[in-house]
C-alpha cells in the first residue's frame, strides 16, 4: 500500500475500479483495510474490500486485502507518522517473507515517505535498497521502464558534481552484465542491443570535453561485449544527445546512462504517466510506480493509477516469462 498517508490507498483503489486486468494475476494488498476503506468513503468509490490470508483463494470480485497494520487513529492525509512508517516497513517485510514462501508471485510497491520508514526503524535509503537486503541480492540496480524506452543508471542519487569520479570500469561492466541479463531473463528478449551514454557533450569528442569515454566507459563497453557470450551487445558510448532518440525508435533495447537526470528527463518525456521502475537482478520480482508519496493531492481525488496498472502489468509479464524460461530466480 505505501504511505498511508500518501497516495498509494487511492492509486489501488482506483486500480482496483477501472481495473482493465491483462495478466492472470489477482492483486493482493498489503497495507491496511481501514485506511483503505476511509479513503473509500471520503472519495466516494464504490472497491468491495475482502480480507484474505496467505492460503486462500483470493477473491476476482474483491480488493483482496491482507491487513498488516490496524492504525488508530487514522494518519491525516499529507501528513505521515511514526507508526505509519512502522506500517509501511512492516509491508514490505511481509511481501517479502510471502514471496519467498511461494503464496505470491510478485510485489508492486506503492511510494513511500523515506524519512518515516527510517523513523518507524527501517534503516534504509529507501525500498530498493530494503529489497535487496531482505533477499540477499549482493548486485542490483534500478531501471526505468516503458514501452518505448528502457534506463538504468550507473549513478542514481547523487550530486553532479561528484559523478565523474564515481564512475569506474567495474560499475559500468557489472552494470551492463546486470541490464542483459535482466532484458533476457524477465523481458523474453533473445538478444538484447544494450547502448551506453557518454558523460560528457558529443561523448567527450575525442577527449576534447572529457576523457571519461576513453578512460572508463570504452573499456567497459569493450570487457562487457567480451563477457557476453554471443548472448546480447553493447554499443557506445555515445553523444548523450542522440541516443535516447534511438533507442526510442527502436534501434536498441536499453540505454545505460551515467547519471540521474541524464537517463530520467528523457524517459519522463516519454512516460511520465506510464513508467514502471523495476528493480533488477533480485530473487524476487519487484516493480514499483515512477512517482513519490504526493503529499499534496493525497486524499484529494487526483491520483492518476496509470503507473501502477504499468507496474502490475509489467510484475505479471516477468512473473510469466521467469516460469516460462525456468530462471532459478522463480518463486
């Protein structure tokens, strides 16, 4: 459910009745029916909630609601607690623990506020990094996924001015390595094209603007396509300012991007109401909403549920295509 506080209880309501279901997978909520049945009646939405426990046959007719918090008294919209940070924490434990138990076959994360899930004991900059530590998963990353265009990042939450020297040969290989297998294994592809981004403007222009390209990003371009196998390509790097274009066209099957706002502002571009954020190379499937908490409209009737319809269709296609492969990662 995410913050209660947030808009995660009205994005999975109004998932829940303009659901236009694509995958054979019944959503399960965790969160807590309470707050789930107050932003009903306030927004005026007619969502049946059932409440369901692990074993039983989930209900098609039904928000199928397993409670893992009962908070009283109610947070107030816009603004979180304490203990509706111990709530969202506690969420994301159970998912796990169930995922791991085989009862589910995915989790769609709702946002949550950062700030409270560390004050409600859940010492984490935030899900993936919670995620990753839940499942014992020693490399992960983070990418942006559309239907046009696919981002992961070499560095993700950190200030510009300290990303040149945050990059090595190593970070970017292990990086690729984790893309392809990612676009094998969870998008069925048999051979992806993978394509790098420079750092620098026309990707350092021989070493007139930066020798980054030459110095680390080239070699592990280079040592990537030689780990590869035959299994898929890499490609780069290349002038920032193209290779978003295409890549959207079509051209390859995802961008490797050295920054955040480098490999962001054009996937927002192109799907700032659809994009799904999945974190890779778990044991477990994870797909989440590309937005935050939206303090501001919470409770307000505003929230748009069209990411977290991506992200359930996208968790159920990768649950379908890890069976379907036979990855050991299968829960």
């Amino acid at each position: 459910m995410g913050c209660a506080s947030g808009v995660g209880p009205e994005l999975l309501l109004r998932f829940w009745h303009d659901q236009d279901q694509t995958t054979p997978f019944v959503p399960i909520v965790l969160g807590d029916i309470g707050v789930l049945a107050n932003c009903a009646r306030q927004l005026n939405l007619t969502v049946p909630l059932k409440l369901w426990q692990p074993g039983q046959i989930p209900r098609e007719d039904a928000l199928n609601v397993l409670p893992v918090s009962q908070l009283d008294p109610l947070p107030a919209w816009g603004h979180p607690t304490v203990a509706s940070g111990r709530a969202m924490g506690a969420c994301i434990v159970e998912a796990v623990r169930l995922i791991q138990a085989g009862e589910l076959a995915a989790m769609v994360t709702c946002p949550i506020g950062k700030d409270m899930l560390n004050a409600g004991g859940y010492h984490y900059p935030g899900h993936t990094e919670m995620l990753a530590a839940l499942s014992n998963a020693p490399e992960y990353a983070m990418m942006m996924a559309g239907e046009r265009l696919r981002v992961t990042l070499t560095t993700i939450h950190r200030p510009l001015a300290e990303v040149a020297s945050a990059l090595s040969c190593q970070g970017i290989t292990r990086l690729l390595l984790l893309t392809a297998r990612a676009l094998r294994v969870d998008f069925a592809m048999e051979h992806p094209r993978l394509a790098v981004a420079g750092l620098n403007p026309h990707a350092g222009e021989g070493g007139m603007f930066g020798r980054e390209e030459i110095e680390i990003i080239a070699p592990a371009v280079a040592r990537a396509n030689e780990l590869a196998g035959g299994e898929f390509t890499v490609s780069g790097p290349f002038p920032p300012d193209t290779v978003f274009y295409q890549a959207s066209r079509g051209k390859y099957d995802a961008v490797v991007a050295q920054y955040h706002d480098q490999g962001l502002i054009p996937f927002k571009l192109l799907h700032f109401r659809d994009g799904v954020n999945v974190t890779i190379g778990l044991p477990i499937i994870r797909t989440s909403v590309d937005h935050g908490t939206a303090y501001d409209i919470a409770g307000r009737g505003l929230a748009d549920p069209a990411s977290l319809k991506a992200a359930f269709r996208l968790a159920g296609r990768i649950a379908l295509n890890r069976r379907r492969g036979g990855d050991n990662h299968v829960s």
